[in-house]
C-alpha cells in the first residue's frame, strides 16, 4: 500500500496528514510530494519515507500511488495560489488511486454542503477513510 500526500505553500495539512497516517498506519508507505520545496521539506520532516518538489513529482507519484490525500485544490488547476498546475490537477484526477480530498473553501473554491470541520477534524475523517480502504484491500 502507497499513500501519496499532496501539498502546497507551507505544507502545513500535508505535515499534518503524514503525522497521522504514519500513527495509525506505521508501516504504509507514505510519499510526499510539495509543490514547492518548503511544503515537501515539512511533509518530509513530519515522517514521510520520501519526498520530492514540483510539478513532475506530482505526475510521476500519482502513477504508482494506491491512495492520493491531500486538500481538494490539488485536482483544481490553479489553486493554492497557482501552485497546482492544470498537468498536477489532471494527474491526480486521472490516477487510478482512491483520492481522499479533505475539503477546504480557499483560493476562490467554495465547497457547499460539507461539514464545518477544523483541520484536527478533517485529517481524523481522512484517517478514517484510509481505514475503510486499507480493510479492503
């Protein structure tokens, strides 16, 4: 099982996700990909067994990936403050991996209908999707 988490600007959600898969699942393996050295250098910090910068890190990462996390704007070309390129966005969207988005309204993106979670809240619903996937499997 490969987990790839995705992030960008200071890859704060993506330091976070990577804490928590790496505690409830130790011994998954959990690539991070940042779209810029700084999120990927916390990711890697946070635990991540791997981790690379960019747009074709993101490309290449979502060919071998069984499981994609990361903040919804990762399948919206432009968002995060344009670090998500449209080719990021289609690599994700066109990957056969499960994508577990955690929904946040940012950047212009709003996101009707889903709960008012706090980040805790959102990576603990993240997690738990990993579970049902992983028990799958």
């Amino acid at each position: 099982m490969k987990i790839l988490v995705i992030d960008a600007q200071g890859g704060g959600i993506g330091k976070q996700l990577v804490i928590a898969i790496k505690q409830n699942f130790p011994t998954t393996k959990v690539i991070a990909v940042g779209t810029n050295s700084t999120a990927a250098s916390a990711m890697l910090k946070a635990g991540a067994d791997g981790a690379a910068t960019g747009e074709n890190a993101v490309v290449v990462g979502c060919r071998t990936a069984d499981i994609i996390v990361g903040p919804v704007g990762i399948v919206i070309a432009d968002s995060m403050l344009g670090e998500v390129t449209s080719k990021m966005a289609l690599a994700v969207a066109r990957s056969n991996a499960t994508k577990i988005l955690i929904p946040f309204s940012h950047c212009g993106n709003v996101i009707v209908g889903v709960h008012d979670f706090n980040t805790g809240q959102f990576i603990q619903e993240a997690i738990k999707n990993i579970k049902k996937i992983i028990n799958t499997k």
